[in-house]
C-alpha cells in the first residue's frame, strides 16, 4: 500500500512543528472556550448587557451596584471563608492519607479505590446524597448524634452551621489531590529515604525533614489548584442543597454571578462578579506564593 | 506555522462569538405572517418547552400527540424543565443564545421581563385573524394579565387559576373537625388548623400540622388585600414605585401570617420544613392543609392514601381576594416558524386542546367553554369542589407585571421568610425588603 507521492504532500516535520501540530486541536480548544471568553467576560463586566439588546458602556457602575448590594458582600464574605477553610484542611487531608497509604500494606488499594471514589461521583448525585445526610431530623448523622447525646445541629436551617456543613461534605472529595501526592511520594527516592534512616532521623523528621520539603512544589500545585476549583465548585452543592440560603448564608459568588446574569438577564454584572472572583484567586494564590516562598527559605537555612 | 495562523483563528472565532451572542434586537416592525405566509418558513419541528412534574408533563404529552395526529404534517418537540425556577434561567439563556423555543410558556408576573425587550411576538393581530378561537371565548380577566401597553396581547394564557387551600379530609374527619365551608373566616381558618396540629406520641414534636404555605410575596398577596392593603404603591412624589408592606393594613395581614408559624406553630418550623417541605408533607398526611393553586391537581391526583378536596382562602371581613395564577403560551420574536408555532398555540388553547390539558387536572382553562364543561368540573375526578376555582374569579388580583418583578418577589421573600422562622422581627425584615427592591422598580 505505499503511496508514492505521500512523500511530496507531507513534508517531513521537525521536532517543534509536529509538537505544534499536535498541540493545535488543544489551544483551538484553549482559545476557544478559555480566552475568547475570558476576553468577553473583561468587556461586558463594564457593559450594560441583557442578553437581548446589544452591550453599552456604562462604566464602573456594574461594581457600584454591586458594592450597594447586601448580597454580594455577603458572597463575596462566603467564598473567602470557604477557600481559606476547606483548602488548608483539604490539602491536609490528602496529604495525610496519601503519606498513610504510601507504604504498601494489606488492604492499600482498598482504601486508594474508596477514598478516590467520592471523587468520581457526579457533583449533583454526591450534593443529593450529603443533603440527607444533613437532614435536621430524618438524617443519619443527626439520629446519629442524638443516640450519642451529643446536641444536633440544624446544619443547613442555620448559618452558622450551614458553612461549615458545605466544608465537612467537600473534605471528601479529596481524590485528585490524594493520587497526585502519591504520584508525588513515589518521586522520592528510596536512597534518600534509607540515608535518612541511617544518620539516625526518627520518623517525625523523616516527614518533616525530608518528604515534606521534597513534596513542596506538588502541594504548592494542588493548593494553587485547590484554590481556583474551591472558587468555582461551590456552586452545585450550594445550588442543590441550599439555593444560597439560609439568609445568604452559603451564597458564593460564582451563584451570584449565574443569577445576575441569567436570573436577572444582568449579564453585564454577572461578568463583573466573575472579574471579581477572578481578582479574589489571584490575591490567594498571591498569598500563598509568599507564604511557601518563606517556607522554603526557612527550610534552606 | 502556530504563530501565524493562531491569530487569524481567534479572530475568526472572536467574530463568530460575536455574532452569536449578540444578536440584534428582533425588529417589532415585521409584517405578521399568521395567514398568508409569503416567504416559506423552514423546515423543521416546532419545539414547544415546558416546566412542571412529571404527572403535568403527561397533559402536554397527550396534547401535542393530539396536535400531530390532527394534523399529519406537523411535528412537536417537547422540552420539559422540571423545576420552575430552572426553567426562568433555561428561558432566559435560550433567548440570549438566539435560540428560544418556538413555543414557551410563561407566567404572567415574568412575561414582561422578555416583552420589554421586544423577545415575544404580540399575539392580539394573531388572535383576530384567528378562525379557530376568538378573545371573547377567554375569560377577560386571563387576557387581560397578558396585555404589555401598546403592544397589546403578548401572549395565549391557558388558565386562569388562583391560591385555593387544599385539605386532607381524611384527617379534618380524625381530628372531629367539620370540613371548611366556603365562607370561613381568617380566625375559623387558624382554629381549624390549631385543632389539626398534634404531637400524637408524646415527643415533644408535632407529628402533624394543620398547614403547610410557602412565606412568599405571592402567597402572602391575597391576606394583604382582604385586609385593605397592597403589594405595591406609587411615591407620588418621584412617581417610582415601591413595595407598601409597610403600611398598617399590609403590615397587619403580614403579622398575621407570620404568627402563624412563629407565635401558633400550624406551621411546620424551619427545621421541619428543611427535614421535609410543605407540599411533601400534604402528600404523606402530615400536614392537613396546604395552600397552592390549581397546579398540584395532577400529582394530588395520585394520592390514594387519603381522601382530599379545596375550599377558598378563609376571608377577612368578606374580602374574598385571591391571586390570579396564569400561564401563556408566547411566541418568541426570533422564531423562524411562527406560522407553524402560531397554529399549535391555537390548537392548545381551543376548546379542544384546553379540554385535554384540563383533563389532567393541571388547568382551570381561560376558555369559559371548557371550564364549565366536565372536563374540569368532572365530579368523578377530584376535587370534587372543582367550581371553588370559578367562584373566585371575579374576586382575582394580579401581581405587577413589572420587567424585575422576579427579583422584587425574590428578595421580599428572602426577607419574609426571616420573620416567618422567627429570624429576624417583621418591622426590620419590611424595612430590608422594601430598601433592597427599590433598585428593581422602573
């Protein structure tokens, strides 16, 4: 089956061009649905904007609403708390399990498989499952709680409770991070381990001093990562569970921005929340380059 | 070679988003194309989006499969958005996109939001040139909540319903209480339902309530008006409109709702109603009465564990205000076939299509034709009182069709829901709602 004049018509490709080439589809997709968009949501967040009617130019006075309205700094209060609550603790989490898991023991891939399977499960079915958990009075955890006599919060009834509900139920949804700090520990290699072991380090500095300054870049990558996805995925448990109630307690941002724009056709203001969320990651992640950054110059002297 | 031609493809994609997203807004000034049709429409099914539950989705079902046995050469899609609240934001991103279906339905308190912007295509030249039905086949008051200024009839409405209170006689004949007559009063209302709220084993928990209603503005409305007041007033001074909940008779039929959770407790606490909602509860036989319109009839309808029927809303000094329930069937302006949409909606709402949809029980049908006729007044298919419905008519009340109402309903109920869970007191929660609507008013 040789094709004589293939060699004409494709020319043979250098090592960049056939990287290029087979990145295409990927930044045609990039463009397409990240950065044209992107590039949209910039203009139209200082635009008046109903859907129906062409955008005009109404200034900064998208962000003067919304700095007037109880609920955007009641979002904008709730995204924060969430993200520098359930990201630390998150990390914490998958950290711990993955250091747990590392060493091979009985029943290891067990657990890998069920503490990776909350991940796998649609975002809608596992806000579905959480919501009976919570129930105030039929749910398992407060008959629970009650048989223990311990008191059983009205979880999504009250605010104060209703927050940290939403935190306990994303704790197990820490897959992606649990099998990328295992990927990460697998890195470490096993003579730097025995080394260790042979001047005489305990287990405690084994972790302290060793694992852990050698997973810094993978934690540093999942809690950037963590941050980001923490702003956004709020919204199917609160849209599910809640609605943002009660009293705006578990609204977040990114539920705002959906319901300025296709609730109250305020397009215009529902991209200039998302500008805002978009300035909240960065300030985080800002945050923590400067938090890790002096982390590691503490562990370098 | 990627440096060169990623440019060229942004752009490309840059005007194409442009281009979709943007679309021009619908000319009003088209000639209508209901009769004579110069220009062929496309190919294609009409497409025909609905909300409701699954036993309300059957009534469309069975009309659409009548349409297309009727006429062989049309086909209808069906859409069905369960939830109502999800089907206002599938609206509004369809019509964004450019892409509406060619027939929806739409309450009266939201339709303005579309008309205003010139979305919806008026149906009053439609309607006239009509062979099929005429507008005084419709009772005036459904036509009427479909009326956008100049532009006149915008939309089909399909029924005229309203708040009517539906009750568990199975458990009124338990408690030894005799069944509401139509002619009770605000204080036999709230007796009735202390008498049917017990904690039957003892736990210090009531097991069954003797009511089950939402805090909204919309089921709130009517207590407002029997006692004199209103929703909403005109500030003579700017001419802007505002919410009048503050005012003594408003705030009076306010408390009064209110304390029928936080001061008699009829009403399942905010705890029980996070644990199981209202209507749920009406469903099971744990709460005696609950409050809705027309809507429920076809899930009621499968109920087998206990008898039940309605009674109008109590009333106060005989005020016997209600508020008007309607949906209509509207036409967006970027239908390529309305033509085609037009002559399904007609179907729909002649006596024909209006018999089958009121058939399931979802509708109190706009066409006087068919709402007397045993297809909705059926004695043999419950409720037995079906006529309660007509009765209220004359007594109806529209909300405002204001383009933000959605919200203005949205936030007064955020707010009302606070008092009605003992939250937060009734002067601050009217204080709050009315300063945070005043944004929304034209």
């Amino acid at each position: 089956m040789a094709v004589p004049h293939g060699a004409k018509r494709w020319p043979a490709l250098t090592h960049p061009q056939a990287l290029g080439l087979m990145l295409l589809p990927y930044l045609l997709g990039l463009a397409g649905f990240i950065f044209v968009p992107a590039g949209l949501m910039l203009g139209l967040a200082f635009t008046q904007y109903d859907g129906l009617s062409l955008p005009h130019w109404i200034g900064l006075q998208n962000f003067t609403l919304l700095f007037a309205d109880l609920r955007f700094w009641a979002a904008l209060k709730n995204s924060i708390f969430f993200t520098v609550l359930a990201v630390p603790l998150r990390s914490l989490g998958a950290l711990a399990l993955a250091l747990f898991l590392n060493q091979p023991r009985r029943g290891a891939g067990f657990y890998r498989a069920a503490i990776y399977l909350p991940t796998v499960i649609p975002d809608i079915a596992y806000a579905l499952i959480w919501l009976w958990v919570f129930n105030p009075l039929y749910g398992p955890l407060n008959v629970l709680l009650i048989n223990l006599g311990l008191p059983a919060p009205a979880w999504f009834v009250d605010p104060s409770t209703a927050k940290p509900a939403l935190i306990v139920m994303s704790l197990f949804q820490i897959g992606e991070g649990f099998v990328i700090l295992l990927a990460g520990l697998q890195t470490i290699s096993r003579e730097v381990l025995e080394s260790a072991i042979v001047d005489g380090a305990t287990r405690r500095q084994l972790v302290w001093h060793v694992i852990l300054p050698l997973l810094r870049p993978w934690l540093v990558l999942l809690t950037i990562r963590d941050v980001i996805l923490s702003l956004q995925n709020t919204f199917t448990p609160a849209w599910v569970m809640t609605g943002g109630g009660p009293y705006y307690a578990t609204l977040f941002l990114i539920q705002l921005a959906y319901e300025e724009a296709f609730d109250g056709f305020r397009f215009g203001q529902g991209a200039a929340i998302l500008l805002i969320i978009l300035g909240v990651a960065a300030g985080l992640v800002v945050s923590l380059r400067l938090l890790t950054q002096r982390w590691s110059n503490q562990s370098d002297e | 070679m990627l440096k060169h031609s990623t440019p060229l493809l942004i752009k490309l994609l840059l005007i194409q988003i442009l281009l979709v997203g943007c679309t021009s807004p619908p000319s009003t000034e088209q000639p209508l194309t209901a009769t004579s049709s110069p220009t062929p429409e496309p190919a294609g099914n009409v497409s025909f989006m609905i909300f409701g539950d699954p036993a309300e989705l059957q009534a469309y079902q069975n009309l659409v499969k009548a349409f297309e046995a009727k006429y062989p050469d049309q086909k209808i899609d069906l859409i069905h958005i369960p939830d109502q609240a999800d089907y206002r934001q599938r609206l509004a991103a369809d019509f964004a996109a450019g892409t509406p279906a060619d027939v929806v339905l739409i309450n009266y308190r939201r339709f303005s939001a579309f008309a205003d912007k010139g979305a919806l295509e008026p149906l009053g030249p439609y309607l006239e040139k009509s062979t099929l039905i005429q507008a005084d086949d419709f009772y005036p008051e459904a036509l009427a909540a479909f009326q956008w200024g100049r532009h006149g009839l915008m939309c089909i409405p399909q029924n005229v319903s309203s708040l009517v209170v539906y009750y568990n006689k199975n458990l009124f004949q338990a408690t030894g209480v005799t069944y509401p007559q139509a002619e009770w009063t605000w204080d036999d209302f709230l007796s009735a339902a202390q008498a049917l709220t017990q904690d039957q084993d003892g736990d210090g928990r009531f097991d069954q309530h003797g009511l089950g209603v939402e805090p909204t503005l919309q089921r709130v409305a009517p207590f407002i008006w029997q006692n004199g007041g209103d929703v909403v007033r005109i500030e003579r001074s700017v001419w802007t409109r505002e919410l009048a909940l503050d005012e003594p008779p408003a705030l009076e039929a306010i408390q009064w709702f209110i304390d029928l959770q936080v001061k008699h407790h009829v009403v399942p606490n905010a705890v029980e109603a996070e644990a199981e909602n209202y209507e749920s509860r009406f469903l099971n036989g744990r709460v005696a009465m609950y409050l809705n319109s027309r809507r429920g009839v076809p899930t009621y309808r499968t109920i087998t564990k206990f008898d039940w029927d309605v009674v109008p809303l109590p009333h106060k000094r005989w005020r016997h205000s209600s508020v008007l329930h309607a949906d209509g069937y509207c036409l967006p302006s970027l239908s390529p076939r309305k033509a085609a949409a037009w002559k399904f909606i007609e179907y729909a709402n002649s006596v024909e299509g209006q018999t089958l949809v009121a058939l399931s029980g979802r509708t109190v049908p706009s066409l006087k034709a068919v709402a007397v006729s045993p297809a909705f007044l059926d004695p043999a298919a419950k409720p037995l009182n079906s006529r309660v419905f007509l009765d209220t008519i004359p007594n109806l009340r529209r909300l405002p069709r204001l383009v933000h109402w959605s919200e203005i309903e949205d936030i007064a109920g955020d707010e009302l829901e606070r008092a009605f869970y003992g939250q937060a007191n009734l002067a601050e929660v009217i204080k709050a709602a009315g300063l945070r609507t005043e944004e929304y008013f034209p």
